[in-house]
C-alpha cells in the first residue's frame, strides 16, 4: 500500500468539567466528547525521499513541524526509525473543512488521521488503544479523535471510556470567522480565576471523576434521552470565555431558540452549538440565526452526531 484517505471527523464538548491541577501542568478535567460528521479529508502518500510534507490549501493552516498532522508522522518516524528507514516519508494533504481555532479538535483529528493512516500504509499491526496511547504525548484530544463516537474523557483528556453511540442527534455550529481563543489562554484565566475552588485531595479527585462516570449525563446518553441531554450541557470554560469575548456569548444567546434540546460553546471556544432532534429543526435554527445575527463575519454549519472516529475512505 503506497497510499491511503481517511475521514477525520470534528468533536464537540457535551460536559467540560475542570476538576483541579496535576502534577504535570495539565487539568485534571471530566468531559463527555460527541464525534460529529463536519469532517476533513486525510490523503497520505508514501514518498522516496525520508522527509514528512504537509500540504494544505487553507491559508490559515500551517505546511510546516507546528502542524500536529507533522507532529503525528514524526512522532511515528520516530517510534518506528526501522520502518521509515526502509519506506521512506510520506506527504500529507489534508482537505479542511473543520473551521480553524475553533474548539472542535480539527488539528487534533487530523494528527488522529496521519497516526491511523500511518500504521495502515507501514503494517505496523498496532491496535486502537496503543494508538492512543502514543497520541496522548502530541496532544490531549487526539486520543478520543482516534476512536470517536461518544465517550468520557478524563485525566488530562487522554483516558478514553467509549458510551453508547448518540448519531441521531443534529446540531447547528457557528463561528466567527475572525475571533480565535486560546485554549491555553482559556484554561489559565479558569486558573486565575476559580483555582479556590479546585480539588486538592486525590481520594475526593477519584470520586469526582466516578461521580461523572454515573453522572445525569452519562445516564442521559445511556437512555439515549436527547432533551436531557440538552438541558444537562455544561462547559466550565463558559465562565471566562463568555465575559471576555461579548460575540461569542451573543451567538451563545442567538443559538438558545425556542425548540433546541440545549446550546452551549464547544471546548475553549469560540464555536456555539445547538442540539436539535430532526435535520429540519437544525436548518431551522441555522436561518433563524442566521437573520437574527445578520454578521457576514459569521459561519453556520449543520452536523449530525457521528458513531465512529478516524475511518478509510471507502474505494481508496
């Protein structure tokens, strides 16, 4: 096999829970992650010469080592020396469609792409869960982006538990074009902000995180109750984001419309999603908000809930 495409699905954020700090830096943090099908195109092609290209025609993604889709086939070069010695590189092109700084894990989920994609091109025989846990050292989404559907995330985001696939769900995505948050921008001003209330104490740690293992949410999801689900979103990350950026918290408001199952900002933001239960109500709610926000600087999409992560493009 000299050349492979996979499908690399965005994720949105149902729960965003920030339980404390770790040792490493990092939050300790409890999510329930969705796979949606807004998706990019991976195409990976061996080359001759032992080099990684990136090639992208989105001007605001990088071709260069800061793309974690290099990132990926690097790391992989890196663990296998043997097997890209005797193959040689490979050049990744990647067909973007997940809006850039957008909350939605789209460089997470094409660095998923390129470590799927590599173990398929090199017969590496290596299984979903020693994927990820090669992943988690490039980036904390990128373990869930690997395996995709419905799942908890917790730790840091690396430890993955899958829960029952939730794909009869739509929802509606909007972003500003121009307005990017940083994540780690995010996350620190949560720090500066609401470090009093984090948990210190490991035993209390552990039982936050198996609270949101049989939490509403999971049990939501369980019962595949798309209105409870709705009402029970929560994303800690709205506490800072919301005040600081007044646009995102006005299309947060244009979003909740009579009708949805819920609304709420994906991740570190600045996309809003709304959850609906048919595709009609979705375009519904995207034309309302669309007239209601009348913002050429705004884009809509509309997604259905997706049951899987990283796949191979049928034929290819």
């Amino acid at each position: 096999m000299e050349r492979c495409s996979l499908i690399a699905p965005a994720k949105i954020n149902l729960h965003l829970e920030i339980i404390g700090d770790r040792p490493d830096g990092f939050h300790e943090l409890a999510m329930v992650m969705q796979s949606i099908d807004l998706v990019d195109r991976i195409d990976l092609h061996s080359i001759s010469t032992d080099t990684i290209r990136v090639r992208c025609a989105h001007p605001d993604v990088p071709n260069d080592r800061t793309n974690l889709a290099y990132q990926a086939a690097r790391l992989m070069a890196e663990r296998f020396p043997e097997t890209f010695a005797n193959l040689g590189g490979v050049e990744i092109h990647i067909e973007k469609n997940i809006p850039i700084a957008a909350g939605l894990a789209g460089g997470s989920s094409n660095a998923a792409a390129v470590l799927v994609g590599l173990n398929l091109l090199w017969k590496l025989g290596l299984t979903q869960s020693e994927l990820q846990e090669l992943s988690a050292s490039i980036g904390s989404d990128i373990p869930f982006c690997i395996s995709g559907g419905t799942a908890l995330a917790t730790g840091r985001g690396e430890t993955i538990s899958p829960l029952p696939g939730m794909d009869g769900l739509h929802v509606v995505l909007g972003k500003f074009r121009n307005l990017a948050v940083s994540t780690p921008w995010a996350y620190k001003t949560f720090r500066e902000h609401y470090s009093h209330t984090y948990i210190t104490d490991e035993v209390e740690r552990e039982e936050r995180r198996q609270n949101v293992h049989a939490g509403p949410m999971v049990s939501a999801i369980s019962h595949r109750d798309g209105r409870k689900i709705g009402e029970l979103l929560y994303n800690d990350l709205e506490k800072v984001v919301l005040p600081e950026f007044p646009q995102v918290a006005k299309l947060r408001e244009a979003m909740s419309r009579p009708g949805i199952l819920g609304a709420m900002m994906s991740g570190s933001g600045p996309t809003v999603f709304a959850l609906t239960e048919t595709a009609e109500q979705a375009q519904q709610v995207r034309d309302g908000v669309k007239a209601a926000m009348a913002d050429e600087d705004l884009d809509l999409w509309v997604a259905q809930f997706f049951s899987t992560g990283i796949s191979t493009v049928e034929g290819v």
